[in-house]
C-alpha cells in the first residue's frame, strides 16, 4: 500500500565561516501556532511530485529558487503526528536544502521573522520531537561529505547516488 503525505516540510541550512547554521522562520500572527519557529512547511498540491513539492515551498516562503539552492536532500524521515482537526493522524515527508553562505530569504507573508541559528540554538528554539530529528540528521549526516551524497537529489527530486 502507498500513501500521499499530508504535508512537506524542508530546512534550509548553510555554512557560514565553517560553521552551520539552520534557518528557523517564525509564524505570523492569525495563524495556527502564532510566534512557532520552524522550518518550511506546506501542502502538496494535486498530483504534484513530493520533492518538488518542497522546493515549491521553499520558493515561496523564502524566497530561494534554484539559483540559491547549492544542494537538495531526502532526510529520509517520515513524521507522524496527530491533527486536532480533523481529528486525524497526519504525516509529513521532510526534506533539507543547502544555500550559499551569504543567502538570506525573503519571507512570505506566512512568516514574520527569521533567524539563522547554529544547531544547538535550533535545537532549542524548535519545539517538536520531529524538528530535533531533523536538526539532527543535517548535522550528522548531511554536513558530513562522505554521508551527504547518499540523500541527495537533484533538482527533479530524483536520488543522485542510486
């Protein structure tokens, strides 16, 4: 049996000075969890492939089209969760990008704020389990050039290292 994710999320991270740092981005007043850090966050649209569903939504909650995104990756983490409404077990297909270091997004109207945070920070600013995982997985698997490769994809979503 295969199933459709209900949402995509992506984190945008990059290296600044040898250092990483993650892109946390703060939900908008008159929104569900007003004042949350998180990542990108968003519905896949009809029939639309779900890698490119993120980069989707990287665009356009940041800003970063194919010009910012140095690499794309699957962290290869599902998250399942419950969804007051409709009172449902929701899911997630999360997915992470690297821009350049001297990148900054241009927020939609979604988010109010933004802040690169190093990953201790982000680990402590993000809230849910899940977001751990995954602040976790970009600093043990995809900052690491001998493991990155095997999550990338390319700009078609497609796994590079088969």
């Amino acid at each position: 049996m295969t199933s459709r994710p209900d949402i995509v999320e992506c984190w945008i991270f990059r290296v600044r000075d040898a250092r990483p740092e993650v892109l946390l981005i703060r939900r908008s007043a008159g929104r569900i969890f007003p004042g949350l850090w998180q990542c990108v966050t968003g519905r896949l649209e009809a029939g639309e492939n779900i890698p490119l569903a993120a980069l989707r939504e990287v665009e356009e909650e940041t800003g970063f089209g194919p010009d910012d995104v140095e690499a794309f990756f699957d962290l290869d983490q599902v998250s399942g969760f419950y969804a007051q409404e409709p009172d449902a077990l929701a899911t997630s297909v999360i997915f992470a990008v690297r821009v350049a270091p001297d990148a900054e997004p241009r927020l939609s109207s979604e988010h109010d704020a933004h802040r690169w945070a190093e990953p201790a920070e982000a680990l402590r600013l993000a809230v849910w389990p899940a977001y751990d995982e995954s602040i976790r997985r970009i600093t043990n698997h995809l900052l690491d050039p001998e493991l990155a490769p095997w999550f990338e994809l390319s700009r078609d979503g497609r796994r590079i290292r088969r």
